[in-house]
C-alpha cells in the first residue's frame, strides 16, 4: 500500500484545511505518524533531487498539496522540486513511526497528520483509508477529475 501511504497523509491534511481554512505560511510544523513501514518508505527523503524521489517524498507530497494545491501526475515537476515556498515547508514536516497504527487490516495506510500553527493553534486529524480506496471510495466526479488529469495537455477537454 505503499501509495496510498502518501494519500492518507495529504487526505488527512486537505481535511484538516478544509474545517480550519488557513494558509501554508501560517504553518510552523507538520508531525505526521504512520507505520514504520511507511515511514522507511515515503518519510526519508526530505529535499526530492528528481521527479521519481519527489513521487516517493511524503514531505514534498503534502507540500506540494499545501502550496499549489495539487498532487497530479502533472505537479510533479523539476520547477516545483526546486520551489523555494514547497522546500520551505518540507523542512517544517517531521515523520514518526507509530507502532499503534498497525493493528489497522493489511488494506489501511493510516495517517495522524497534526498541523501547528505559528499563532499556537494546533490540529489533528487521522485517516485510516486513503480517497479512492475501496473502504473509502471517490465519488464519480472525483474519478473524473482524476482521469482527466492524466490525460495530455493536448486532449483535455475543457467545460
């Protein structure tokens, strides 16, 4: 489940976003927890050097989210590897392996993301099921928006 390690991270944030709206500057720092399986997988690369590392970096994956608001196969980019806003908040992002989580079924990924920010509020939000999920299903516009966004450039259709 080693994808859907990141996705119930950056659920969990956008989910955390959407209850208390702020923006990404207001942030001081993102613990997250997982399963130690997921932290050696996605929570050690820091600053991704390549697209395939950045596909692989839970810390870029939810700054990238946080910052520009996507984690489409398309935002995955050598410019966003080198934006100076998304290593920003990658540096405020820390991983911890929390073995309680692994008396989840085999099928769950789960995530505790807590966001602290600079004014001193804090909030935590867990997902256990990653959107898209069977146990956590996308809706049919969700599915396609997520088909179109792997579509090329050139055959989007535009409504």
């Amino acid at each position: 489940m080693l994808l859907c390690a990141q996705h119930t991270v950056i659920d969990a944030a956008i989910g955390i976003i959407r209850e208390h709206p702020f923006k990404p500057d207001e942030i001081e720092k993102i613990t997250i927890e997982q399963m130690p399986r997921e932290v050696k997988s996605v929570g050690n690369v820091i600053e991704p050097q390549d697209i395939t590392s950045a596909q692989f970096s839970g810390r870029f994956g939810i700054a990238l989210r946080l910052i520009k608001g996507g984690n489409g196969f398309s935002d995955y980019t050598l410019e966003n590897i080198k934006d100076s806003a998304i290593l920003g908040l990658v540096h405020k992002i820390d991983y911890i392996a929390n073995e309680n989580l692994e008396e989840k079924s085999a099928e769950a990924a789960p995530a505790i993301v807590t966001i602290k920010l600079k004014d001193g509020k804090v909030f935590k939000k867990r997902v256990d099921y990653a959107k898209g999920t069977v146990t956590n299903p996308m809706n049919i516009k969700e599915l396609e928006d997520k088909f179109r966004d792997w579509l090329p450039w050139w055959y989007r259709v535009t409504e």
